[in-house]
C-alpha cells in the first residue's frame, strides 16, 4: 500500500489545488493532504480553518485525508508511513524551488520520493496569493477557488 | 493495481535511468520500460539491443518488465493498461518540453497521468548522448553507465 | 496606421497561430501574417499551401492579409511598413530565442518593434511539429487545427 | 484608436521604464502610464512624487498620460477603455511572473490584451531597488534614471 | 597578481560555500571572503560570528582571507585592488539575478570582472536559509555545514 | 601560472567572441583559444580558417593563443596544462548545457575548473549562426564581427 502526502499551505486551497488533490487520490492507496502550519508567512486563514475547508471540496474522495503538520516534511512522512510526496508544478520557478527541496526530503529520509504533477493548463495562472489578492479587491473568484468555499474567502477578506 | 511506463530511447540506457527505474518500480505495482522505436533520429543502438542493455541491468527487479513500441505514447499507454507515465527530469530545459508533453499525453489519453521525478544530483550530467560522445573519443565511462554493459557499448562505439 | 506582421513557418498554421491572428487582429488596423519560405528546416507544405490554408482560416478577419517572404525579416518589415511585429510565446525557452530575434531585428530596422502575445492557456500544448506527428501517427487532431483544414492534413501526412 | 496602459511601482522611474514609454507611445494612440497606490511592499516615494517624476521625464510625450490606479489592473483597464497592457520585459523571472497576471488580467477583463516588449539591452540590470540601493549607498545613478528627477532621488535617498 | 572577491552574507556559511572557497583559492593569488554587513535582511548571526565561522573553515588556505565590507560591492572591489568578483551558481533562478549584478558591478567598476562557477552536485541543495531551517526544527545538518562549525549553529538555532 | 582554454567552434568568430576573449586575457596568465575540430554539424569555415580569423582579431593581445583540438575537451586541458576553462554565457538556455559540461569535463579531469563569464549586454544577441544567416542573405554585418574579417565573411557567403 503506497500512501502519498501532498504538503503546503492551502491558505486558502484553490480549484488548482484540488486538481492535483483529484489526480492523486487516483493513483496512490491513500493520500493525505497536510496543512504546513508553522510557515514563515503568517497565513490569513487559520490551521483549523484551511483543513476545514480542505474538508468541504475533498469529501467525495474516500482515499483523501486532512491533516496538519510542523516542523521537517521528511519527518512528518516518516511519521505517518508515506513513500510519496506529490507537489504540483505551474511553472519553471515553481520547478527549481521543488526541485532542490525534493533534494532535501529525499537527504533527510531517503525512504521519500518526491513525484512532481503539472498543473492543469486552466489553472495555470491560478495560487493562494493570487486568490486573496482578487478577493481583497472584491474581484470574482470563480473558476478559481472550489464554490463550496467562495462566500467563506469573501467573508474574511473582502474589504 | 497501478501500472506506470517508462518510456524513452534508452540509447543506451545509462546509470541516470537506471536510478529512475529502481526509485520508481518501488512505487508502482508494475514499471514498463518502453523503448520508443519511431523516434526521428537514428539510434546508435537497435531496438533489441537497447531492450537487451535494460533486460541485463533490471534482472533483479522482479516487477519490472522491458517492452518496446512505436506510435503514440499515448495510445500505447491505453494499450498497455497504464495510469502513470514516469519521466526523469534533469534540468529545466528538459521540464519545458516535458511540460507540453504531459499536457498532449493527457488530451489523447484522460485516463493517464506523467509523474515526474528529478534525477539523483549525481546523474545530473548524464545523457545517452554524451555517453556515446564519450565513447567514441575513448573516455571513461565508469560511474555513467552499469557496468555490465560498459564493454558492449564500448565494442560499439570506440573508434 | 499602424500595420503589424506576424511571421512564421505556419507549417501548419493550428489553433494556437489562429487565436494570435484573431486577438493581433484586434488592436492593429493591419496585420500581414507573413509566411517565411527560406527557413532552413525542409517544410512537409509548400508556401502556397500554407498562405493557402492562412486565407481559409482568416477569410472572415477584413484586416488580416497573408503573404509570403525570403530573407531578412527586418527587411520585410521596413518593405512592407510595418512598425510591429507580432510573436506569440508559450513557454520560457520560446522567450529567449524570441527575445535575442528582437534585440536583431530591432538593430537590423530601428523603426520596428517586437510585441510577444502569450498563447491562451488551451493551446500552450501546441506546435506545429507536434501537430504533423499526431496527424503522422493518426492521433485526433481536434482542438489543435482549425476544422476547416484538418482533412487537408490528414491527406497529406496520415501514412 | 487603442489606448495602452502601462502599469508598474515607478518607485522610482528609471531609463528602463523610460525607454518603453517611448516606444509604446509610438504605436498606441494613447498610452497611460499608471502608478499603482496599493502596492503590498511600502514605497520610497508618495504616488505624487513618483507621478510627478513621470510628468517631468515625459513632457515632450504628447500622447502619454500619468494616472494612478488602486484596486484590480484589470478593472482599471476597463474604466478607462484600454485594450492594450504594456509592460516590459527583462529576464526569464519577470516573464513567469508576467505570463500568470497576463493570463488572470485576460480572464478578469476578456476585452484587454497585454503586450510584452524586451527591455533595451543596455538597460537589462536596471530596476528600480537597484537604483534606490546604489543611491543610498552614494554610487552614481548616470545613465540609469533620467537626468531631470537624480537629484530628487539623491536628495531623498542618500544617507 | 590576481585578488579575487567571493562576497554574500555567509549567514551561515556552509559546505556549498567552503567549497566554492576551496576551488577558487587554487586559481586565483589571493581570494578575499567578504562577508555584507549591509544587507536588508536581518541576518542570524553577527558579521564578528559569520567571519569567526570563514576563519575557523579555512585555516589550513594559506591564500585566503576573511573580511567584511558595507556599502556597494563595486566600491569595495576597487578599495581592495580585486579584479575578480567570484559567485556560485546553484541553479538558473541564482542565473539571473547574478547576471544582472554583474552588469550593474562591471558598470560601477570598470576594472572587475564576475565569474560564475557552478556548485558541485552534492552541494546543490544546499542554502543558508536550508540549513537555518534544518537547524531550527532539529534536522541533523551532517554534510551541509563544516563539522566545525556544527554545534555553534545549533546552538544558537535549535529551540 | 594559470593556463585558461576558451574553446568553442568559432564559425566565424564574432565580436562577443572577442569580448571574452579580451576580457580573460586580463585575469590569467596565459589563454588559450582552442577551435573545436570534431564537432557534429558541419562547420562552414574549415579549421585553418577559423584560426586565421582568431589569429587576426587578437594579434595584439600577448598572452593569447590560437590553438584547435578534436577528441575530450578534458583531455585537451590536461595535456596543455590548463587549470581554467573559460566559457560565455549570453542567456538561460546556455547556461543549462554549459553546466552540464562543466560537470562532466570536472569529471573526467578533475584538476580543471570551468568559469563563466556574461556577454556583455550589446553582444547578448550575437551568434555564430546568427553571423552566417545575416550574411548569406545580405545584411549588415558592423558591431557583430571584428572588422578585419567581414570581407572574408561575405566573400565565403553571401550569395
């Protein structure tokens, strides 16, 4: 049984995010997407309220599974028995970034491979930052961010 | 049960796919190495050798199989029953293209997904090409290509 | 006046050609597609046919007119007095050739400039190398050439 | 008639942002080059500072305006009848970055294209935290903002 | 006599940086680690605790010497009679932004040239940000600093 | 001493060529130009050409030299004792191939260390192949290649 991890920081997860969530969940056992909760950045939406949320757009998805984690991604997969990290990719910076952490996570626990998944071209131009950067501006968010979750990204950052 | 190809020329096969092959059949039900027998430009090696390089260097892998095909990826893969494509990536040159590839892949073929996986840092140099450039001017091939059919493809090339 | 040129190999035109044509179309008073006919690489259709399948797909676009030209496109430009020129762009590797052809033919016709359009994100997969290979290879080719010229295609490459 | 938009910090404006205000303004009918207020980052210089900065270098620009804009590019290009953006091009970073916002400024205003051109080539290291980081440090800024406004830059700047 | 620069911020330095060091002292007559006092970011570790760090990691280098500077780097080359500034290229986005200084250092000082040498392969990953990172979360830092200077970057990091 | 090899086809030499080679000349004792004489494609100017134009553009720079070599570019530095390949570097797509060389020619001699340099931002657009195209259709050849050569240039190509 191969269980994947898809990390990040899902603040707030996007239609780009579910995407690879979709795909995934199709080829390993069992995925588990994890909330990084102790980024640098300090995120607008809070650990419980991206799961939450997480919760909402994944729940037809039997093989998906919320979860949180701080500290090191490799040993955070170590701990919950995954031999596979899945990150998305959007473009070539994306890719450079991914690609030396892979280097990292595979040092640190060198049971791990990282497997890369391109983002679908309609969401190509789609990230977190981006989403918030919309909705602050009080501009429209569909095709961008799952339905189910718009008026809850509006309520909390539309000016 | 998930069923991942490898597709390539394997002209030959050096120690950079080889280390793809051994990461990924760890992951996958079944690994396909598939030796593309279309491509445009001359191959050095024929279609049985090339197989018969990559029978030799993965006859420990039990759930690795060497197959070869001309045509579509795309339609092979529907061919074949796989859900996975799996690519090396070394560069960002190499993901561009890879990139687009992914993109038709999936058009011609909904039911499959390319997973990438970037190459050991110490494969990084490597390429089929320059291990034949080697070749022929003489230089070592130690550490590029397993050494089990270093001297097959020596016999081949070295002026 | 401001009269724009989009040159190019065209060999075939796709989708990807067409959207560039219709949304330059829109912002210049002309725009000359301009079929380049001494590119070095041997093209599978003859200027004519190509210019040929141009009118097809542009007849309904008053402004748009299709030519053909030999040799320096700075020279085309200033025969034909245009002051732009129009390259779209998909990808990173696209952007650095593109950007060293536009610091030339800017040196070569002081009076011209070169505007890069990025490719919709539907059509970032395509190529008109792609296409013949699919179209080769009998893969469907809908989505990635106008209709109207998919069977002159398949009757010319389909082996 | 086309009316462009060029929007950007021009914190402060340098030779490179004058170089593409001149060119733009040479095909568009009208061309706007539009400060933006409500930059996450905190600029050097007020919006009226880095406005009138533009004014002064401009003025014998007939068709060029200086606006500002606070809120979403794409509906500031709705409200004053642009169908052209404009910005500049450098590096392979600024065009990841460039090709995401062109694609989400055409998805939120589907009537506005944006249009790249390169950067001269003796102007490819300038940017505007180059030329605020050598002014505070004392290095001389000839050649990389236009003569008029150096001294207001020293005056505010220099330690 | 060719003195040779290898400016950063060294915050702190690790194996990838020892190794650039390392290399470089055996080209030039006399190599100069500078460590930036200046810089934006507010750094970890003092400038007095970054050069205790150099000193210790490169005592038995006879041509190397440990100093640090503030101000334009430009500046400090000419102050020091340096011909040659020396930068490590881990990947294509370092490219860039390297590229871009060394035009804006040859323009302030004539008289030095930039040269890149790429890292080796097993010090790709590696970053001081990465290893303050590791450090922080407890993460074993064994090949990417100096053992030497191991348990002073864990004590001062680790929680 | 420190022996430096810039090799390369130089099929013609161009003036980005010829800023290298100035400006390496300054930093080390000794530099080799070394014409490449086994290369692939089919060069248009013969070995003994490409020297002769080497020969004529630095003939007032003493401690260069013109030499030519087939086989390993790393078996040529050890037998002329060079401890420094010098390489330019004009955008990101060089880079990547250039790397990959720098990594296997460290390889196979492990006493040589590659260093790059930039192109100067007026050569960025120069080619070889550039150089030839230009010509062979008749264009301007001034601020490409040395002036001593153009003659002989046209006279092999123009049509």
């Amino acid at each position: 049984m191969i269980t994947a991890v898809y990390p990040g920081s899902f603040d707030p997860c996007t239609n780009g995010h579910l995407d690879i969530i979709i795909r995934s969940s199709k080829i390993f056992d069992k995925l588990i997407v994890a909330v990084l909760s102790n980024s640098g950045k300090t995120p607008v939406f809070s650990v419980d309220e991206r799961m939450e949320f997480l919760r909402i757009v994944t729940k037809k998805l039997p093989n998906v599974e919320i979860d949180s984690f701080s500290g090191l991604l490799a040993e955070y997969t170590k701990a919950c028995g995954a031999s596979v990290i899945i990150k998305g990719l959007r473009a070539v910076s994306d890719f450079e970034y991914e690609f030396q952490m892979s280097l990292i996570n595979t040092k640190l626990n060198p049971k791990v491979e990282t497997l890369f998944m391109t983002a679908s071209t309609h969401n190509m131009y789609l990230s977190s930052s981006l989403v918030k950067e919309i909705a602050v501006l009080g501009g429209a968010l569909d095709g961008m961010v799952p339905e189910e979750i718009q008026s809850s990204i509006y309520d909390k950052l539309r000016r």
